[in-house]
C-alpha cells in the first residue's frame, strides 16, 4: 500500500447547491467554508500531513464582482474563525498563488494566520488563493536564474516547494478536470471524481475514497 501524504481537493459545487434550495450562490459558499473546516479536521486526525484546498483560482477573477467581493470577506472571516481549529489540532497553515493581487489587509490576516501557526507540527493545510497551476510555474521559471534548468530547480522555485507531491485529488460536484489545478505536483496522483457537490461531500464518502486509493497499486511508470 502507498503512503497517503497529501490530499488536494477542488470544492466545485457551492453555487449549484444553494441554487437547488432556491439560494444565492453565496449561501453556498458559506456553506463550502464550513465543510473546509470539517474535512480539514478529518484529514489531520488521520494523520496525513498535506491537505492542499482550491479557493479561489487565477480564472475566478472573471466571475461578476460582488461574488468575488463576497469570497474576499468569506476568506478574512473564514481564516480568522478558522485560527482557534488550527491551532486545536496541531496544524500548520500555509498558501500557495500570488497574493500581490489581494487588498493589504487581507494580506495581513492571511500573514498572521501563517505566523501563529508556523511551529505547529501536525497537518499543513495548504489554501490555494489566486492560484493557477500556468502561473505558479511561470513564476518560478522567471526566478530561477540558470541557464538550463533541471526538474529538482523547478520543484525548489514552485510555491509548493516544501511541500511534497500530491497522492490524491479529489473533485467534487461532478465535472472531470483539474482546472489549471497542481498540475506538476499531480503527475502521479490518483484521482477520484464524484458528482456530490462540495457542501454535501461527508467524512464517510472522504473515508470511502481513502479505502479506495489504499487498494490501488502505483507504478510510476514502471511495472
Ligand atoms: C466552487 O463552487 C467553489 C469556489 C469558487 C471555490 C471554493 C470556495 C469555498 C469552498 C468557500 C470558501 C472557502 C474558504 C476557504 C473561505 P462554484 O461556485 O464554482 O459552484 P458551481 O460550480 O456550482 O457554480
């Protein structure tokens, strides 16, 4: 059986579900960051060290203003809420995308967040805020100052440098692509689809697909 390191999810679905109880989309955002904190607190008593979450993506900026006002704000309460589960459950809270595009006090909460949590020695929870795949390797392209450049050069300038690659990905609310999502950390990832969309997705379909992957076998290419 493969260690199960690093989880990565895509939580697609929260507009959907408020739309099927006659909602406004935010209301399934709300919704969404609730169940970040339940899946979070699983996944860290399971012992599994990175759990890697998408949200909010380079693409999303294109969505109409006053969501992505609302997400901003459900992102600033969130981690301030979000701190004292933190810090309950030994874990370490980490981001990866380009923050330079986010209001400075936002900045500030995602910073303090980052800063109480640092000797935390648990699960890394690793939000993915203004992230793209593309761009995250663009940007670490442009930083490597070498003329040919080697894999482990990429890895060491990718946001995700401390982090290791992902075994898992998992996409809610049915479609099936990664959506510019982890895609060099994701090479050998298995990945699982399911149509739940993301604030109904439970513990126990979360403990179905970890059986699931444990009975997979991985070869990496090899035989
Ligand atoms: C996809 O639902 C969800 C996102 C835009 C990103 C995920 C956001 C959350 C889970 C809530 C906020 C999270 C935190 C950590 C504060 P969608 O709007 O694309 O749903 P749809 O496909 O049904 O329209």
């Amino acid at each position: 059986m493969d260690a199960l390191k690093h989880i990565a999810i895509i939580m697609d679905g929260n507009g959907r579900w408020a739309k099927k109880q006659g909602k406004i989309r935010t209301f399934g955002h709300n919704a969404g960051a609730k169940k970040v904190i339940e899946v979070t607190k699983r996944v860290s008593q399971l012992g599994i060290k990175y759990l890697s979450l998408y949200a909010f993506s380079t693409e999303n900026w294109k969505r109409e203003k006053s969501e992505v006002d609302f997400l901003m704000k459900l992102l600033s309460k969130f981690l301030k809420k979000e701190l004292k589960t933190l810090m309950e459950n030994n874990i370490k809270f980490r981001i990866i995308g380009d923050l330079s595009k986010f209001s400075k006090s936002l900045q500030n909460v995602i910073n303090n967040t980052i800063e109480k949590t640092k000797n935390n020695s648990g699960m890394t929870q690793i939000l993915a805020i203004n992230y793209g795949s593309r761009d995250e390797i663009i940007r670490a392209v442009n930083s490597i100052e070498k003329e040919t450049i080697t894999q482990k050069d990429l890895e060491n300038a990718l946001d995700t440098k401390d982090f290791c690659d992902v075994d898992m990905l998992i996409r809610t609310g049915g479609e099936k692509r990664l959506s510019n999502f982890l895609l060099w950390q994701s090479a050998y990832a298995e990945l699982f689809f399911t149509k739940t969309l993301w604030p109904d997705f439970s513990l126990e379909e979360l403990d179905h697909i970890i059986m699931n992957f444990k009975q997979r076998e991985r070869r990496y290419g090899g035989i």
